[in-house]
C-alpha cells in the first residue's frame, strides 16, 4: 500500500510540475535568452552581440527544424512558433549578409523571397512563414506588429520571446504599442497619418470594419471615423 501511495504522490508531482508545459514552449528558451541580452525594450538590435553568439542562435534554429508544429499542438503554440521562427531567421539572414545598412541590400530588395529555412522537410522563405501560414492559417491581423522585418519603421522586436501562455497578451501588448508609437504612426482625431502596413494589408485590417476602427481599439486618441488618413514613407535603414 506504501509503494502505490509513494507511486500516485511521484506521479501527482510530475505533472503539476509540468502543468500547462509543452516542448514546443520550452524549445524558445534559447531565443529569449538571446533576445534579453542583445534586444532593447524600444527594439534596436545589436546584430554585432547576436554575431558573437551565432552559435547559439544555430542551436535554437536547429531545434526549431527538428520540431516543427504538429496537429497535437494547440493554436497559440503553433503561433508562437511560427513567429519566433520568423523573428529569429530573420536575424540570422542580417547576420549572414552583414555589413549592411538595409536589409533591402539582400537579393535585390527582395529578402524574403529567399528560400533559406530549412523546417522538417521543407525549406522555407520568410514570405512563406508569414503569408502561407501565419496570415493563411490564423487570420489574426496582430500579427503583422509581431513579426519584425529588421527595419526602422517595422514594428519593434520583442526582446523576449513569445510563447502559447501569453500569447494574447503579448499580441496586444505589441499591437497597442505600435499603433501609439509616434514614431510610426500620427493619430489625431481628425486626421491621422500611419504606417503603410495598414495599407499593404488593408485587408487583414478591415474584415471586421475600417482601419480607423481597429485603430481604435488600440490608440490613445480617439480617431474620427471620417478622419482623414494618409501613410507616412517607410524607413528600410536596419533597426541597429
């Protein structure tokens, strides 16, 4: 009767101390470690500190092709995956191209074309990540302020990972934080001035209203919805 006793307490802690772990979370690890110490909270990159940890940035894409999301995982962890993926390759196609000012000096302007991620059995480009699976699968327009296009006028970079938890949080938290950056975006009541991304993708912005009304969700100000709105030009300088 002891052993069995002795054998339920075991099990019972076990899985408390795993309750609401997957692989699939503790696979980011790597990545938000590295995000911490080479990313600031305003999201400027030290690509010269991620360069003298490449070895690690390898070991966390190594990973990230030896386990790839499968039907088992749930939807926030197969979109955390995904745009950690595409956060973390993306770096690494800046560190293999450096010196660079632009990541629009890569393949002729056309960087994510570039068919470089090597995932399962497949070999991926990073238009294919965020087009074919994440805008495809998810339909969450959130997603555009998560991935980072290594840019000025891109949203930031998390300097932590995500992960399947917290991931409406952090999407909100991303989200909200880019619409009221000043720098990407000037809201008015009457007029507002913003990123071309609600332009390139009007229509991730708009399947449930205007672009003024998911505007609205997030801004600081209240925007008319007759306001005037026009976009401001998009800076390409890497965002070091």
């Amino acid at each position: 009767m002891r052993k069995i006793l002795l054998l339920l307490g075991l099990f019972t802690g076990a899985l408390y101390s795993n309750a609401g772990v997957s692989d699939s979370e503790i696979s980011h690890k790597t990545w938000d470690q590295l995000l911490m110490k080479h990313v600031s909270v305003s999201g400027n990159v030290n690509y010269e500190g991620f360069k003298n940890d490449k070895a690690k940035l390898q070991e966390y894409l190594n990973s990230l092709a030896k386990e790839s999301p499968s039907e088992s995982w749930s939807k926030n962890e197969k979109m955390a995956y995904w745009i950690n993926a595409y956060n973390a390759f993306t770096v690494k196609l800046i560190l293999d191209n450096m010196p660079l000012k632009s990541v629009m000096e890569i393949n002729g302007g056309k960087a994510w074309d570039l068919k470089f991620i090597k995932i399962g059995n497949k070999t991926l480009s990073l238009n294919n990540i965020e087009h074919d699976i994440l805008r495809a699968k998810f339909k969450d327009a959130r997603i555009h302020f998560a991935v980072n296009c290594a840019s000025i006028s891109c949203p930031k970079i998390k300097n932590s990972a995500f992960n399947a938890n917290e991931l409406e949080k952090q999407l909100d938290q991303m989200t909200r934080s880019f619409v009221n950056n000043h720098t990407k975006n000037k809201i008015e009541a009457g007029n507002v001035k913003i990123s071309k991304l609600f332009d390139w993708y009007k229509d991730d912005f708009t399947k449930q209203g205007s672009v003024i009304d998911f505007l609205n969700k997030y801004s600081k100000t209240k925007i008319n919805s007759a306001a005037k709105i026009s976009f401001m030009e998009y800076n390409w300088n890497l965002n070091s």
